[in-house]
C-alpha cells in the first residue's frame, strides 16, 4: 500500500528521505525551489509533521532517522556553509563540519548514534562519527579511489556506500565490514 507525503504548504515537492525502524519519516520539502536546490528539514512521528530547523540555516533536509528519534541532515547556513547536523533525542542540535571541508553531508545514523556521511576536499570522503562525538571524524577512501561516499550505517557499525575508480564515469557500491562488530536491535 503506497501513502503519499505530502508536507502541509509545500509548493514545489515533498521528498521522503529516511525511515525508522518504528516508522518515523524524515525528509525535505520545497517551497519554490526547483529539484536540486535545498528546502526545508521535516520529521513525521505519529502522522504529524514538524519542520526542524537547525540552528544558522536558511534551508536544510533530513536524510535520516534512527528508532531513538535522532535525525541527521545537511543545511546551508545563513552565511552560505554546508554543514552536517544532527538532532538528538533530546531536542538537542548539533551542526557539525570535517575540518577544512567545503561541504559536509550526514546521510545515515544508526541505533547507537553512530553517524556516516560525507565530506568534500576537492573531492568527496566518506566519514563516520562515534555517538555524540562531534570532533573525532574517521575518514573513509575506499582503495584507490577517486571519490568516497559513505551512505549507511547499520546497527553493527558495517557501511555502505559509493566509490569512483580511476575509469572515468565508472561507480560502484561498497560494503565496509567491521570487524569488531558488536550489533544491537535497530
């Protein structure tokens, strides 16, 4: 059975994101931007909408939701920044950068908190942060690649993501095992 998403005024799209394992959406709506340029973060809890603004943005979306409630996202800043954010639990935002990035981008969070995403330097990283460490960013290049992205995180720490090989045009996928996996329940 599909449901459509629709955020209540929104005038150019509503795109749904991200999913929790107890049925929490999270998302972008648009209200005149074209496809491409950032609107505004949603969450869905109960089958109500709220649009969540992190701190110093002018427009940001939700890319992903985990079953405690936290949500993480990137925005633009008033001042023209693109950083990653988080919103825990507690009603608690977080904006975070890589340092000495141009461009940070959270894409997934798990059941612990642990966050993956990425970061540009010229060219796209993959990262992953420990729970609530917003300073300690490990940085993820897949082998001999010439762009990273990290874009999922499970509840056992293992990634998923996309690399660029040195043939131009050519993508693939990823699976990065952790070895000392220690999983819980998402």
């Amino acid at each position: 059975t599909y449901h459509v998403q629709d955020y209540p005024g929104a005038t150019t799209g509503t795109f749904t994101l991200g999913i929790s394992a107890n049925g929490m959406l999270v998302g972008e709506f648009k209200l005149g931007q074209a496809f491409g340029q950032l609107g505004f973060a949603w969450i869905m809890r109960h089958g109500q909408y709220t649009q969540l603004i992190p701190p110093g943005s002018a427009f940001a979306f939700a890319t992903s939701v985990n079953s405690r409630g936290d949500v993480v996202g990137r925005l633009i800043a008033t001042s023209g920044d693109q950083t990653a954010w988080k919103l825990d639990k507690d009603g608690i935002y977080h904006v975070f950068q890589f340092p000495g990035a141009s461009l940070t981008n959270a894409r997934n969070i798990n059941s612990k908190g642990e966050v993956v995403g990425v970061y540009r330097t010229g060219v796209n990283h993959g990262f992953v942060l420990a729970a609530n460490d917003f300073s300690n960013f490990i940085s993820i290049d897949f082998p001999g690649a010439v762009a990273t992205r990290a874009l999922g995180i499970n509840s056992c720490g293992d990634i998923v993501g996309t690399y660029g090989s040195v043939a131009a045009g050519t993508g693939h996928g990823f699976l990065l095992v952790r070895d000392d996996a220690q999983c819980e329940d998402e």
